[in-house]
C-alpha cells in the first residue's frame, strides 16, 4: 500500500511503536523551536535535566511574543534565553528578527525532516513538507536532549485544491473554507495533507498560511508536498541545497477526502468568537469598523505585505480606523523598506509594529470598548485582544487592507482589479540578527543569567491512591487554553513565575477561580468537548498544578493540552457516558478511588459523585509511558527516576 506524505518522513523518523491510527509512536525529531512565552519554561525544564548540549540537528530560540516591555521581567527573560541558549548549543533569534514561524519558513525549514516547536503554529513549515508539530515546553526540552517525541499516530486527510484561485481571493480563504467544513475539532487525531492541481499554482508563503491555520483545526499537523515550488523558495532564499522532492503515493489511502473549488471560492471571514464561525464576507458586508490589524504568523510574509501596500498604495486610511501593520521578519520590513513599499503603507497611514507577535497575543493594540477589528490573524477567541467585548473578525490581508480604507466590512471584489504582486526571485537574506551558540569550550566560561521573576517550575508529587475532592469548576465545550491560562500585555511578563500567573488562570470565565481553588485545596475540573483546544502552553497545565488540580475530567481533549496535562502528572479522564457530564455540578464532592491500580493498567476507573449519589465511568486508556508518567507525578519525575 502507498504512502501518504506524512506516513513517509514518520516511517523514516520511527523509533518506537506502528503506524496504527491511535496508537502511540516516538519519532526522532531532527529540529526545535521555541518562543519567548514558552521559551523560559522550556529551557527552565531544559536546565532541570542537567544536560551539557542540546543533540538536535538545529535548535532554535525566537524572541517575538513578549516584545512589549513595560517593565524589568520581559528583558529579563529575554537575556535568560539568550544565555541559556547560547551556552547549551541552541541559535538565539534576536528581539526584531521576527515571528518564530515566518523566520524559521525562511531561514530553516528543510522538507522531509521533523520539527517540534513549543508553540501551536509550529505546523506552518508543513508549507515546506516539514512534519512540524506544536508541543508542551517540556517534550521540546526533552526533545532538544535527543529525547523521543511521542504522539498518537495520526489519521489522515487529503484536501484536494482544484482551479486556481480567482483575483482577490487568498490562501487565508481557502483556510478559512476548510475551517467552515471541518470545525475546530474536526482535525483532531489527524494530519491534513493538500494536493490536486490548485497546489501548483499557491507559492510556499501562501501554503505557509494554510498550514499555519491548520492548527485552528486541531490538526496534529497539515503538509504539503515538496515540489518545483517548494525548490525556486529555498533557491531564493540562497539555500537549494535544502531541497528534496516529496510526494504522496499515487495508491495513498487517506481517512477522510475533501475538496475545494478555488475557481468558485470567494472572501471568507471568521466571526466572534471562533476561527470555524466562518461566513462569505459578502454575506455580512457593509459592517462598520473600528480597527485593522495585518500581521501574525498566518500572514505577515513579503506575498501578503507587498499586497496590502499595493492597496494602500495614494490612499488614505478611513478617519474611523485604525490600521496597524507587523511585517513578519527583518527579511520582509527590510525589502518593503528597499522597493517602498513601506513608504506607500506609512503614507496611507498605517502604524508600523515591530516585526513580532503584537496584537495577535494581546500585546498593544486592544480595540476600544466593543470595538469590531478585522484581523489577518488566526485566533478570534474571546478576550484574547486584550478587550474582553470586542468583536474580533479574521479575514485575508486583502479584505483587510481594503475594508482599512473604506471604513466598512469591504467584499475586496468591490475595489476593480486586484493587484499584481511579481515576486523577488532572490530574498534579501542577512542572518546577522541570529546569534551562534558558544562552541562547548567557549560555553563553559559563560553563565546563565537569571531574573528575578524567574521563579522555580512546579513540579507534580507521586501519584496518591484515592483523591477525595470537589469540583472547583465546571466549564462547557471548546474551552481553549486562553480560557485556562489567558495571555495579553498584562500577563505574559509572568510565564516564568507560576505563582503570580496564578492569579489569571481561568479568570476569563470565572474571576473568582484562583482564590476558590486555593481555599479549596484544589480539587476537580469538569469539562465538555475540545477541551485545552488553541495554543501548546504548558501554563494551561502548570498552574493548575499549582492549584492543586488533581483531575480533570472532561468529554474529549486536545492533543496538546492532554500531554501537557499528563507531563504535569494531573490526570485527564475522560467520561465513557457523555451524558454523565450533565449530572455533575460545581461543588459535588468526587471520589476516585484506587487509581494507582487504573493507571498500572485499567482502561477504566469509576469517580463515585459523592454529593449525587452516582458513578461515572472515566477512560484511562493512557500508553505505558503515560502511565508510567503520571504514576510518578510528573514528567521531570519521571525522567529523574529514569537517571
Ligand atoms: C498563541 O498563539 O496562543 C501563542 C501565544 O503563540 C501560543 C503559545 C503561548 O501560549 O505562549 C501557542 O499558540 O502555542
Ligand atoms: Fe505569535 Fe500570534 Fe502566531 Fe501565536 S498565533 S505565534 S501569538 S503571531
């Protein structure tokens, strides 16, 4: 039987396990990549395995999320990484170089090998033909040691691109399409790969932007296949050498088939306050608008930005918005800078941001009081902008730079012709802006430096038998990790320091959550579907933790936040009879009773609902290594007893 694009580089990348959909498997992971808002934990965690070097083929730091400093704690974390990284072997990615996944597509992403990043939108390079996951902080660390990376072997889907897309329409629709069919659950469990005819005529950034997305979807991963297209990027970015060609096989067999016309595909966008609440734009045009923002990792590369300026081009940004602009990397703001581009989006009005993540994680930017912001980004999740009733619409840089000038939801169809963007076929590339590690000898004379925000990393204790505790919250379906651990201007400077960032976890639903958990001693977390969805944050585990979570159980998880939840050493339990779900209220006093038994090797466990007077049926179909895991409270547990 043939092979799909990605059964092929997991087949060469096994160490452990078959490639039986649901089952776990290790894989070799060649690079990594991490974040600032993850990035101090990672290497915190890093630091506790006490390794000299990482052993990966290429490791690398990016500063790009918490670039908004408004006091000492964000620089702070800045020099720990940059010291840390530079000492242990990992290539250090300066404040102002970029977006972690648009630099890594330019300057690194290599088809055919493996990436994890602590980050969700890691999967972009899968526009290379990369396997590029997101993960926890902690499986990057154990990775960038030489560790495995394990998942559950994903199934596959194939989405088959027909046509070519029409003038105005863009890769984002054509994301945003497949979020409409999907869901945001509708990928989990699986790798979505892209072929037929419409792949031919989408450049790498513009594959870059739909894999990006694909994490929306709750995909493991989305790919593309490494062709003609894939070779004239790598050439431009002076790095051919990187190329090799990947295709599936002709007899592949996929789970799951869908397909687009991009001939007949029109402006899409996503509406509050879900990237899957997606519509034509023609359906809801005409909607006033108080704010554009282009930018972010789905769509800052110099394709979408040469565009935008083009449309900016002798106008003038609507009196009634504000259009706020973050070119993806140096490489991008440098060659806007050289053509003028940049001086068509200055003049029209635009407020240039530094090349970073910005107002995508609520970093500056928040909209005013229920303000409606059209935004080239990927997340719409509520309060994520930082303004907890504004209405956040995702949409394509062209509906965006288009509707920035008319004030108003604009169909970008509506403006005549569309711009004619010829592409560089050479990038301007200057690393200069990217720090070599210390050779190990030149490392061991240099010390990591430590901020004083820098707190110590919670760590799980060995599993206890019976947990008799209450349930200190009951949430609904979809509850992201933004929900749980909520990012913004205000709270990232905290990533390093879990007992401050306490005090914000799942305040966005309930603002009383921190202090009850702490008088309640912790207890249990009830959950719907989808649970953990959105980003790889391991705080969304690690300060439960330090809540004293000690369960949660919940009708289905995402992939992420379960391995987060289980490196934490906080068990996530699934109910067997959905429905149970109902009958659970906040406050009921649970019982689980020999779990240590369940967990050495039960499928099942029963959680006596003390006040109810019922019994819940909860899976604990974990792998042996999960168990082995959360037996000893913890992944950092686990390794230390492995030593
Ligand atoms: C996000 O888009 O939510 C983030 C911020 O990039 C996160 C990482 C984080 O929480 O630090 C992600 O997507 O993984
Ligand atoms: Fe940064 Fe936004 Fe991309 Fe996350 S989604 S990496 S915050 S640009």
């Amino acid at each position: 039987m043939g092979l799909t694009i990605a059964q092929k580089i997991i087949k060469n990348h096994l160490v452990s396990g078959d490639m039986t959909p649901g089952s776990e498997i290790g894989l070799k992971i060649d690079q990594t990549l991490t974040q600032d808002a993850t990035g101090t934990m990672a290497y915190l965690q890093f630091e506790a395995m006490g390794l000299p070097r990482v052993k990966t083929e290429l490791s690398v730091a990016y500063i790009d999320h918490n670039t908004l400093q408004s006091g000492f704690e964000n620089a702070d974390d800045h020099r720990f990484i940059q010291t840390c990284a530079r000492k242990r072997g990992v290539r250090f990615s300066r404040p102002g170089n970029g977006i972690c996944h648009q630099v890594h597509l330019e300057r690194f992403s290599v088809p055919g090998k493996t990436l994890i990043g602590s980050d969700s939108h890691t999967p972009t390079c899968g526009g290379m033909g990369m396997l590029a996951m997101g993960a926890g902080g902690l499986d990057v660390a154990v990775a960038m040691g030489g560790g495995t990376y394990y998942i559950p072997m994903p199934k596959m889907v194939r989405i088959n691109l027909t046509g070519k897309l029409q003038p105005w329409t863009a890769a984002k629709d054509i994301i945003l399409e497949v979020l409409r069919i999907m869901t945001v659950k509708g990928g989990v469990g699986k790798i979505v790969e892209y072929a037929g005819e419409g792949v031919k005529t989408l450049s790498v950034p513009e594959r870059a932007t739909i894999t990006n997305m694909g994490a929306e979807l709750g995909a493991t991963t989305s790919i593309f296949p490494s062709d003609e297209t894939t070779r004239a990027f790598l050439q431009a970015q002076g790095r051919e050498k990187d190329w090799i060609a990947l295709s599936s096989d002709p007899d592949a067999v996929y789970d799951e088939e869908y397909t687009i016309d991009l001939n007949t595909l029109t402006p899409m966008i996503a509406q509050p306050h879900m990237p899957d609440e997606v519509v034509k734009v023609s359906e809801i045009a005409g909607m006033k608008i108080n704010q554009v923002c282009i930018g972010s990792c789905t769509n800052s590369s110099l394709f979408d930005m040469l565009k935008v300026a083009e449309i900016l081009r002798g106008k003038t940004v609507h009196p009634d918005v504000s259009l706020a602009i973050a070119p993806g990397s140096k490489q991008v703001l440098n060659m806007l800078a050289a053509n003028g581009a940049l001086a068509a989006m200055i003049d029209a009005g635009a407020r240039i941001l530094e090349s970073a993540c910005g107002p995508c994680i609520g970093m500056g930017q928040a909209p005013g009081s229920a303000g409606i912001s059209l935004r080239t980004f990927n997340r719409n999740f509520k309060g994520r902008s930082g303004t907890a009733d504004a209405g956040i619409y995702l949409v394509s840089p062209e509906t965006a730079a288009v509707s920035a000038i008319t004030g108003v939801l604009t169909d970008p169809r509506d403006l005549g012709e569309a711009p004619v963007i010829t592409m560089p076929t050479a990038f301007t590339v200057n690393d200069n802006m990217i720090e070599l590690p210390y050779t190990p000898e030149e490392a061991v004379t240099h010390e990591i430096e430590y901020g004083p925000n820098i707190k110590e990393v919670p760590k799980g204790h060995e599993l206890e038998n019976t947990i008799d505790k209450k349930v200190v919250l009951k949430v609904g379906d979809n509850i992201t990790t933004d929900h749980i651990m909520p990012a913004g201007a205000k709270i990232l400077p905290f990533r390093s320091n879990v007992p401050h960032l306490s005090n914000f976890c799942f305040t966005v639903c309930d603002k009383d959550f921190p202090e009850r958990c702490k008088a309640m001693g912790g207890g249990f977390i009830v959950g719907g579907q989808n649970y953990g969805q959105g980003s790889s944050r391991e705080h969304a585990a690690l300060v439960p933790l330090y809540l004293g979570v000690r369960a949660v159980l919940v009708k289905s998880f995402s992939r992420m936040h379960k391995a987060n939840l289980i490196n934490s050493g906080i068990l996530p339990l699934t109910f067997v009879n959905p429905d149970d779900y109902d009958t659970i209220d906040e406050q009921d006093e649970l019982i689980l009773a020999d779990i240590r038994a369940a967990i050495d090797g039960g499928d099942t466990v029963v959680v006596k609902n003390v006040t109810k007077g019922l019994e819940y049926t909860v899976s604990t179909d974990f792998s042996q290594r999960q168990r082995e895991i959360l037996a000893a409270g913890g992944c950092l547990n686990y390794i230390a007893k492995q030593k």
